[in-house]
C-alpha cells in the first residue's frame, strides 16, 4: 500500500492540514512540528499525489511548451535552458511539437487546458490571434520566447534581431566585401524575418552600398529552401562575394549549393550565419555565425513565467538578452 | 463559470455515470443517450477535468518519454514519430532529457511517478539496475527503444545494430577499401556499441582482412570526441582508406578532422555514417550512411507501451526494424 498524507500524519503526531503546509509553504510552520513531518514523510517514502494535490491547490506544477520543429537544433538549445530551470523551480516541463501547424497548436492549448498545465511558453511563432484567444480563453498564462507580439502585450525574452543582423553585416563589409547579399526568413511565417532584414538593408546603406538592398532571397525554415533561394539570388547576382544568412541551416545549405557549383567558401565567397548551432563549430568549413544565447533564453523563458505566475506580473516584460558574433572559418576577407 | 460533469449530465438528462461512460467506454451506452450526451458536451464546450477523472480511473492519459540528449537530431526523429502516435492514441507526452545523468534520470521517474503518467519509454541507453529497480518500484509500466535489456525482460524496439553495421563494412570492403578503421561507441556506455563492433569484426574477418581487427578507436556521444578518437586512429594508422563510424556526428567529426589535416574526403578517405539525420545530406561533402527509421521507431514504441497499457501485455516483446544503406558523397571506389 501506497503512504497517504493520513499515514504522514499520524506518524508525526500532527494534523493533516500541517503536513499538506509543510508541503506548501514549510516557513509557517514551527521548527519542531515541521521537522517530525519531514522525517515521516523520509521514513514512510511518501509521494504527494499531484491528482489530489491539483485539486486542493489548483496547481499542476507543470509548464507547457509549444515549438515549431523538433528537428532544430536551435529549440534543443532553448529546450536543455528551460528544462534546467524548470528542475530548479520544481517544475516539471511537458514540450510538444507543432510543426507550425494551426490546428495541432491549438490542439496542444486544449491539452494544457485539461492537463491543467499552470502557464505555457510558446516559442518563436507568430502569436495569431486564435492562439492569443485560445490561451486567454483557457486562462493560461503565457510568456513568449524567442519571438514577441506587437498586438498584445505578453512577456517576452528575446534578442534584437534588428541589431544582430546589422553587426553581421557590417563584419562582412569591413572584411572588404562590396557586392553583398542575404537569405532571409519568409515575412509572412517569421517574426525576425522583417528585423533581420531591416538590419542587413541598414548596414549597406550606411557604407553607400544602396546598390546589394535587393539581393534578398527568402526561404522557409529548411536548408533545403536556402539551397534552392541561393541558387535564385546567384543567377541573378553571380558576382556576390559575401552572403548573410539568418539561421545556421541557411548557411549550411548556402555552403551545400556553392559546393555543388564549384565555387569556394571562404575562398570566392564568404558566408555567415546566425544562432551558433552546436553543428556550426563542426560543418566543413566551421561557420561564422552570430551567436544567440540560446540556452540562456529558455532559462530566462522559464524563469519569467514563473515570476508572472507566482506574483501576477513580471519586472521585465520584454526582455532582450545579448547576441555576439563569432569568427570561423566561413569568412575571409575581400 | 466552467461546465462541470453535472451540467453535462443535467442538459442530456442523463446520470453522471452515463456522461462518463460516455467519454471512457461509448460503446457501452445506448446510441440515443450517447448522441444526448455528445451534443450537450458540444453545446456546453465541456472539457473533463484531468485531475478529477485521473482520481477516479487512476490514469492520466499522459506518456513519459526519457531521452538522453536532446541536441542529438537523431532523437528529434524518435520524438516526431512519438508524438505523432500519441496525439493518434490520445496521450500527451511529457519529454525528459536526461544528460545522460544517474540522478537526473532518477528523479525524473519521481517526477513521473508523482505525475502519475501512465507509462514511459526509455530511448537508447543502458538500463542500468537502479533504473530497472525504480520504475518497477513506482509500478510504472515501459517499454524501451533504440536500447533492450539482456537481463530484464522488458519490451523494446530497435535495429539490429550487428547487421547494419556488417552491411556498412562489406560496402567499403566491396568498393576496394583494404584499410578499413572505426570510430565507435565507448562499449561502458553504450548499448549498441558492442554489436556495431562485433559487425565490424565479421565484415573484415569474412572478407579475409583480418589485419584491420584492432583498426577500431572509441568515443563518447559527440563530434568533438570523434575528432579526437579521428586523431588517434590516423596517426597510429596513416594508410587508412576508409572509415566506418557509429553515428552521423562522429562521421562529421571524422571529416571535420581530414579536412583540417588536408586529407580529401572521398579523394582519399571514404567515410560512412550511422543514423542519416536530416543534417546527413546537408553536410560537406553530403553523408553516405545507414539509415535507422528514427521516426518509425518513436511511433512503434508508443503503440508498444499503449498496447502493454491496455492489455497488460505486447505480442512482439523483442521487435526489430529494418536499416537501410544510403549512399552518398563521402565515400567512393578505391
């Protein structure tokens, strides 16, 4: 048989009710009392069971976490941050996978409401408004990483997209290169496609190179959509020499494409990427790229969402942590 | 107000039992009550409390899931295929990333234990006794994938790890390689380490290259590692030609290093993987490698622990899927 809290406290010699605050909040109760409780609950082997406890206190001590694709090694990053902090906060994290997909995203919302999930980070999607209503509707609490809303006022922790593109860009033009262009994230299915691409058009009108503002390419999430967007920007500009990519996959499957032509990387041209995946320190050549602190952003995620949970608001609603730029081999100068 | 069970049953007018019964065994009520009670859960946007129904049928409707590492993209496709299977099978997932870590993974069945899920699968380690001990101990069924157990007998999917790593070898061997090495798992750590080394064994001693027995160099899970063990095979054996490696990161660590050694890949250097994750045909040059059905294997070992779930047991204890050998860039005739 299973210890129960009845079991807890007859052992200890006190009352249900100081058993379950010895759980809950240990600091009202006496030094003495509190100590027979732990030792009893040592002794006995108790487990609380969350079914009872959820209903007593409405809490699931559980997080959701809504990401768009497994199979980026970027949310692993933000993943390994979160769960930690989770473990630290007495969380437990239940994460599923979206695929960017409306409907099973809203589906996953109904799931967190009936498993009662006490608040939920959704990652680095568009917040539309059926997924705002939908978490509203629920009463979820939320908080965004990764990404942040315009429309409605959310927490947030994230990086300036804008800036991070800029000094990338400008890395590239201070190596010499004139002749540059960019594989950016589709507007419409991206929340730091625009800024990432206002930073690079930034950037090649402050050094007088107005001439590279329409060698964008755009591309979805894959490598496979930057193979095929380079191979669009280079027929149409075949003497770029500098190319700037807004996620690592993009220059991999940018390096992928020249390799395919013959034509070298850093050696004709040079690329440079952005998130610093663990694959970018090990991709033939190693990649330039700028650094998101990805581990660092689902710590912070999971951290806000406790303090709005726990307090009702946050100190910091949007906040935004910082990139840096890191020098391989992918680069060269003009 | 949030509709409860008695409203539901109060607009279908019908008892609480039927409404239940509704949601848990349909085809055990008469069609006419069940259509009264679908309609009214509609009408009133019902959605069963978790807590309220895991206390009286003692499930939680939710799946553990305890991985290794998650910045390994060969677990991104196990997940996929998990999660797929679960939305099919009603179940949420609740992910664990374990590190790799004894007391990580321990309190995570406590976790689990106190989430009361309703079973786990355990991917791709060893299960050690203290594992074994604890799920048994918390009475929570699982099943294991990409991993088994010689000493307990418990359910598992996998491939079989002799035989891929055999076919990988004897294409080398056919394409004319007679200085073959590997880059292993660490046998202490690793389940599939010994028999992808007893493969490696039996392609070269049934091809009559028995002198490249010893050709064999281990590491832990990560490229860096591979670099290194890369480093070690090469200077103790300089005239190898071809190198069959445990994984798709290793391949790319191996690579990584020829490249930084000025050795060409396949010029030189054939390599051959284990895995193909998407990263495998992303990579320079683009990865010949044996194919594991990594989302297959996620969504197998769901249906497994649903199947052990609700009927206490599974027709095939020891299931093994096929490999397959995908040929690419990295390795070419002698």
């Amino acid at each position: 048989m299973k210890p129960t809290i009845r079991d807890v406290a007859k052992m200890a010699e006190v009352s249900i009710s100081t058993v379950s605050r010895v759980m809950n909040a240990p600091d009202r109760v006496v030094e003495s009392k509190r100590n027979r409780v732990l030792e009893a609950i040592d002794t006995l082997q108790y487990q609380p069971n969350s079914f009872a406890r959820g209903l007593i206190y409405k809490k699931s001590f559980t997080l959701g976490l809504l990401i768009p694709d497994i199979e980026n090694l970027f949310f692993a990053g933000v993943i390994r941050g979160m769960q930690d902090a989770c473990i630290k906060l007495g969380y437990s994290l239940m994460i599923c996978n979206t695929d960017r997909d409306k409907d099973r995203l809203l589906s996953y919302i109904d799931t967190f409401h009936e498993k009662q999930v006490d608040g939920v980070v959704f990652a680095s999607d568009i917040l539309y408004p059926e997924y705002y209503e939908k978490l509203v509707g629920c009463r979820i609490p939320f908080v965004l990483v990764s990404t942040h809303s315009d429309e409605y006022d959310i927490p947030c922790v994230e990086i300036d997209d804008e800036m991070a593109a800029y000094d990338a860009v400008k890395f590239l033009i201070e190596l010499g290169h004139k002749e540059l262009g960019m594989i950016g994230f589709n507007h419409a299915d991206s929340v730091s496609g625009p800024p990432r691409s206002r930073g690079f058009v930034r950037a090649v009108k402050e050094f007088g190179l107005d001439h590279n503002i329409q060698n964008i390419a755009y591309a979805s999430h894959r490598f496979e959509h930057a193979y095929q967007a380079a191979h669009e920007l280079f027929t149409d500009h075949p003497n770029l020499t500098a190319i700037f990519c807004v996620s690592d996959e993009f220059a991999m499957g940018v390096i992928s494409y020249l390799k395919d032509r013959n034509i070298l990387v850093p050696g004709q041209v040079s690329v440079v990427g952005f998130d610093n995946l663990r694959m970018s320190s090990m991709f033939v050549p190693k990649l330039t790229t700028v650094a998101q602190p990805m581990y660092e952003l689902g710590q912070r995620a999971a951290e806000k969402l406790h303090e709005l949970l726990t307090t009702g608001m946050v100190q910091i609603s949007k906040e935004k942590m910082d990139h840096k730029l890191i020098i391989r081999e992918s680069s060269r100068e003009k």
